[in-house]
C-alpha cells in the first residue's frame, strides 16, 4: 500500500468542524479519484481528476469539497458534515482516467461524525 | 448507470475448497475487473478480463465472462485463510468503474 497513501486513517469529527484528507500516490499516475464506501452499499464514486482537472463530480453535496493541486496529491475538504457521511473514504489512482486502467486504492480513511 | 452486483453476497467455505463468486451487469461492457478488499482497508486489483476474452487466469483465479449473459465469475481454487476478503466486481462506464456491493468470503481454517 505504500504506491498511495492516505492521512489520517482515522478521523472523528463534530458536525460543525472543517478537516481535510490527504492522499498522495507515488506511481506517477494521471489521474486521481475519491470514492465513499458505506455498510451494504456499492462504493460510491465521487470524484474524478485527470491531470489535475475536475472530470466527474457525481452529484455530490458540497460540504465535501476536492482539491487536486498537482497530479500526485488529492485533497477531500470536509466541513458541516452530517452523521450519515460516516464512512470509509478512499482515494485511488490511474495511469489515466480511461478504461483497461487498473486503479490502485489507498487504505482508507475511516471517518465518523458525531 | 450500470452497476456490478455480486452474487452470494456472502460466502463461507472450509480451507482447500473452491469458492466461486458470481457478477451480473446490466449494459455492454469494454472489460471488467475484479477487486478484493480486507477488512477495512483499500482494494486491491487481481484481475482485468476484456470483452473479446472468455476466460482468464492468474494463480489460482479463474475469471469468466459471459457478455451474452452479462455475467463474470471469479473462482479461487485450494482456498486458504488469507482469502478471507471482500470482493469486488466493476465494470467500465467510459472513463470510469461501477463497482457492486461485493462477495464477503470467510474462509475457515
């Protein structure tokens, strides 16, 4: 897991708090992506960037704002988050946004709202 | 948008077994990939089938793909205990993956 890494791993966090995660991958890849991943639910993509350019934004609120300042860090902005945004967020990275590209995940962080 | 769903959604099976786990999508796809998750950690990616291909192997996986059917199977010949994982199917939707909601496999030593 050290091609990309995510800080913190575990965050707890008040409604009305503002904190960001980090992630940065260390493959020299294009593109970028965050994912949300709830119990019993498919993982739900949020984010794309491609060579530091927003690509997808998949209709989420936006108390969750992203950030990509080059192509190898990745920022998820977090602030008046709900108890329901509780959940394992997960950054990935690409050779490029395209298909037949293999992603590679990140540990994770494990977010809880109180 | 299409989606992978995985089939059972979870499965228990003794050490030396197979386990056989199934997907079903619902558009036509370029490829499709499986993915297997530890507990709480990231995904890892285990193996890509393209459309034009029919069966796949790596180690001891076997990836079929049925595109009349719409469906993949992922089978783990002489399970061992670190199989224990979620896994994950997802499929092309131009730039992007939908993944399912997963296979948890518990494998009992």
């Amino acid at each position: 897991e050290t091609g990309v890494t995510q800080t913190p791993r575990h965050l707890v966090m008040g409604m009305t708090n503002k904190k960001s995660l980090k992630c940065e991958q260390h493959l020299g890849h294009n593109a970028m992506y965050w994912y949300k991943q709830s119990a019993k639910k498919p993982l739900e993509l949020m984010f794309v960037y491609s060579l530091e350019e927003r690509v997808e934004n998949n209709s989420v609120p936006s108390r969750f704002s992203p950030e990509c300042p080059n192509s190898s860090h990745l920022f998820l902005h977090l602030h008046t988050l709900q108890p329901e945004d509780s959940a394992l967020y997960l950054c990935a990275s690409s050779q490029a946004p395209g298909t037949y590209n293999e992603q590679f995940f990140g540990p994770g962080t494990r977010l809880t709202v109180l | 948008s299409q989606q992978g769903e995985e089939d059972p959604q979870a499965l228990s099976i003794q050490e030396g077994e197979n386990a056989t786990m199934n997907c079903s999508y619902k558009t036509s796809i370029n490829n499709l990939q499986w993915y297997r998750q530890n507990s709480g950690r990231g995904l890892v990616h285990l193996i890509l089938i393209r459309s034009n291909e029919r069966e796949k192997h790596s180690g001891r996986l076997r990836v079929t793909l049925d595109t009349s059917k719409k469906s993949s199977s992922l089978l783990i010949t002489a399970s061992r205990a670190a199989d224990t994982a979620s896994y994950f199917c997802a499929t092309d939707e131009g730039y992007k993956y939908i993944f399912g909601t997963g296979t948890r496999l518990k494998v009992l030593a």
